[in-house]
C-alpha cells in the first residue's frame, strides 16, 4: 500500500465519510484482548481510529497491541462519524504499518514546567505547543503582510554589532577572534543608514538581552519585529504600530480559532483591540492617573514599572500608548519634545490584561549635537558611533520606527503564564538548553 495517497487529519475530519489513508503519531491509546483504539495526531489535528483484530488478522494485531504512545503509524480505512470520538470521526482501519516504534514515552500527565522544559524536544509535540507555536506562524505572516501592503522592504541589520543603543548593562559580549563585540540589542543602529535610501523598513530577527531578570515577560534571546521609516512624524509611528497590531489580532481571528479554543483562550476578550482606537496618554498624564484611580504616587522621572504599567492597562481592553517619557530614562536617541528637552518623542504601547509593554519605538533625535551629548553623558565612546552619525550630516530628515516584541504578542493573545511557551527553545538567565 506504499503507493497510497495519504491526507491531513483535518482534511479526512472534513470528508467525514469513505476509504482514506492517514499517517501520523499515536497520540493516545488503549486496548483489549480484540480491539485497539489508537488516537493518531498530526500536523493538524487528532482522530480516533479503531483497529480490530479480525479485520488486520493475529498477526498485524500483535503490532498494534505493542504499539505506544508517540510511534509512528500509517493507517489505511474508513471514515465513519462518531459523536462519543475526539473530534466527532473514527477512522475504521483495514491496515496499518508502524514506521517507528516509540519508546516508553517520558512525558506523562501532570509534569513540571521545568521537566517539560527539558524535554522541550518532546513536549514540542504537545497540542498546547502546536497552538501556540501555529497562532506564533500566523504573527509573523501577519507583521510582514501589513508591511508589505504599506509598500516597506524587508531588510537585515547585523546580528554582531560594535556598539550598544538599549544601554551596555544588557549587552551580551562574545569573543570575535582576537577582539571582543557584542550581540544585537536592536537593528536600529544599521536600519536608520538604510532609510536614505529605501525609505521604509521593516524585519523580524533575533535580539539579545542580558537582563538578569527572571520574569514571566523577558528572554534573553528574542524575536523582535521592527520598523524604521524616513519623512515619518511621531503620530505616524503610534499609528503604524496600531495598525499592525489590529492586522495581527485580526489574522489570528480569522485564522486561528481552534487553537485558541484548544488553549482556553476567549476570543472575545480580543475583539475589542479591533473595534476601539488605543488610547493615547503622556507619561505626565499616565501617573495622574495611577493617582486618580490607585492612590499611587510615582516621582515625575521614574520609568513606569511592571506594577504601575499592569494598573494602568487594566483600566483598558486593549493596548495604551503611553508617550512623552522623561528624557532620562529614555535611550540616547530618542527625539527631544521641541521647547521640552525634560520629555523625548518615545512611545511604548502596554498589552491589556498584564502583558506589558509590547512594542517600544520613538521618533529620533536629528541634533548631532545631541546625540553626541548624550552618550557622553552614558560614558560612550564617541568612535564608534561615527557611521551612525553620517545618518545625521548628509540630507538628515524627520524620522523614527519601533520595536515589537513577538514573544510579548504570542504571550499575550495566547494568554500565556509564562513568555517561555512563546518560543520553541526558551533561553533565560537560568536556562539555555536543550
Ligand atoms: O523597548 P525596546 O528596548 O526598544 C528597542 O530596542 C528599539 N530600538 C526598537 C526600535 O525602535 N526599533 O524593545 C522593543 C520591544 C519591547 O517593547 C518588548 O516588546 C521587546 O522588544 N523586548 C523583549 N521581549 C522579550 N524579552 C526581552 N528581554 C525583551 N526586551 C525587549
Ligand atoms: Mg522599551
């Protein structure tokens, strides 16, 4: 039967009727002296197949009674409904073939998180994992289609880079032969050179973070979807990044709305990110705010912490964007508010239901000047910013772009506990393999 043609889950769950091939994993099974119920998952979904032994005969049901969790089968039969099934069909099977017999399966019920973690090979194969990681794929597709549409060229920075723009604290060093550089914190350093001549730019690439801090929002290596575009005024950047968010949330509701279910998810609590603008407030007007509706008082100066952006966007149901940060705790390159040097052009948009800032961006400082001013300041050596500064002396114009986090994006559409599912293979302080 080699030379049958094998269908999806999916598509033989549509069919619901007649003679069919499938192959797969065994996703779950039990069985009698006679009978043996197999439930075959693949790429796509899982179906109840039913193997008796005086259909494939003593000799093939030996096989199908040593048969365990995770090997890998190809089933050839008939689709019949049935509503006590998984997913409402069992496939009666006339034959079948192991391809790959599978060990005693380490991954039982009710494991760890770190246990899972590592057996993050494994656990890949999980339904929680293919939703999250299926809903992941239709983000990424979603990010470049939007800016695709708006006429933006996909464009690539370099992953090692000589100097620091997100601050050097949270620099990963690496040794490059007899020298020493750093990791990509951003591509925005190398994107802005390249608006000069393309305009509008966007990518999805690995950035890198060596923040100790051990929490449910950050990694130490990520996925960070960026946009960088020239003649572009503040307002364009905020209403760029709304834009590609509603595209986003609205391609996962179109698209994805079985995996969303299979993780518990409420599609509804995303519907508003569509229907309603985002909010805009300055960062002066967020802390009266937190005043008004928490009695929390906040220094005029202090960055927003993870408490005080959690109790203002739980005011909200969909993402804020909070403008007008105080200039020192900004990066070097943000945009001063003309007459008001005390505040920059920086946005960050907070997710609802406390999943942070997702996206920061600002528009940039043209001031040489400036610029030079303020890594001085940050103890930088000005010699290697020297190319950068060429963005600045041949024909300057207004510009700016943002940042997206799309771990910080999956987390939050998917509901997620922790930014470690977001990913496949997780890297934090504590963990870097497998
Ligand atoms: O706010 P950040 O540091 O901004 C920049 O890097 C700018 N140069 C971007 C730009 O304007 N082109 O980072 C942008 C986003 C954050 O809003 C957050 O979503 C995500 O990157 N991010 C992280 N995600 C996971 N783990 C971490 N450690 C992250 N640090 C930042
Ligand atoms: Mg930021």
């Amino acid at each position: 039967m080699s030379d049958a043609k094998f269908i999806t889950v999916q598509e033989a769950l549509k069919l619901g009727t007649g003679k069919v091939s499938l192959r797969g994993w065994v996703y779950r099974e039990r069985g009698s002296a006679a009978l043996k119920f197999v439930v075959l998952r693949d790429g796509t979904d899982i179906i109840q197949c039913v193997i008796k032994k005086d259909v494939v005969g003593d000799e093939k049901f030996k096989d199908a009674d040593k048969l365990q969790v995770e090997a890998s089968i190809e089933l050839h039969g008939t689709l019949h409904e049935d509503k006590r099934a998984p997913t409402g069909y069992e496939l009666r099977v006339d034959d079948f073939t192991v391809v790959g017999w599978s060990d005693q399966f380490p991954i039982t019920k009710d494991q760890s998180a770190e246990f899972l973690l590592d057996k993050r090979h494994l656990w890949l194969r999980s339904r929680k994992m293919q939703a999250i990681l299926k809903i992941r794929a239709t983000l990424f597709s979603a990010f470049r289609e939007y800016f695709d549409k708006e006429g933006f060229l996909e464009y690539h920075s370099p992953i090692f880079q000589a100097t620091q723009a997100e601050g050097g604290s949270s620099l990963f060093s690496v040794k490059y032969f007899e020298s020493v550089t750093y990791l990509a914190q951003t591509w925005q350093l190398y994107a802005e050179p390249a608006i000069f001549a393309y305009e509008k730019l966007y990518t999805i690439a690995p950035s890198f973070r060596a923040e100790k801090s051990q929490t449910s929002r950050h990694l130490t290596e990520y996925w960070h979807a960026e946009m960088e575009v020239a003649w572009a005024t503040f307002m364009d950047i905020q209403d760029y990044g709304e834009g590609v968010i509603k595209h986003m949330v609205r391609r996962v509701l179109a698209e994805r709305e079985a995996e969303l279910k299979i993780l518990g998810r409420d599609p509804e609590k995303l519907r508003p990110v569509l229907e309603k603008p985002f909010p805009r407030m300055t960062y002066t007007e967020a802390l009266a705010l937190l005043k008004e509706k928490f009695g929390m008082e906040l220094d005029w100066g202090k960055d927003l912490r993870t408490i005080e952006e959690d109790k203002l966007s739980s005011l909200y149901d969909t993402p804020i964007i909070v403008t007008e940060y105080p200039t020192i705790v900004k990066a070097f390159y943000m945009k001063q508010v003309p007459g008001h040097p005390e505040v920059v052009q920086g946005c960050d948009f907070i997710a609802p239901e406390g999943y942070g800032e997702i996206i920061g961006g600002s528009a940039r400082e043209t001031d040489l000047e400036v610029l030079k001013e303020k890594l001085t300041e940050q103890g930088e050596d000005l010699a290697g910013y020297d190319y950068y500064f060429d963005t600045r002396r041949y024909g300057s114009v207004p510009h700016g772009g943002f940042g997206l986090g799309m771990e910080r994006i999956v987390s939050w559409l998917c509901g997620l506990d922790s930014i470690k599912d977001a990913i496949p293979f997780p890297r934090t302080p504590a963990r870097w393999t497998p």
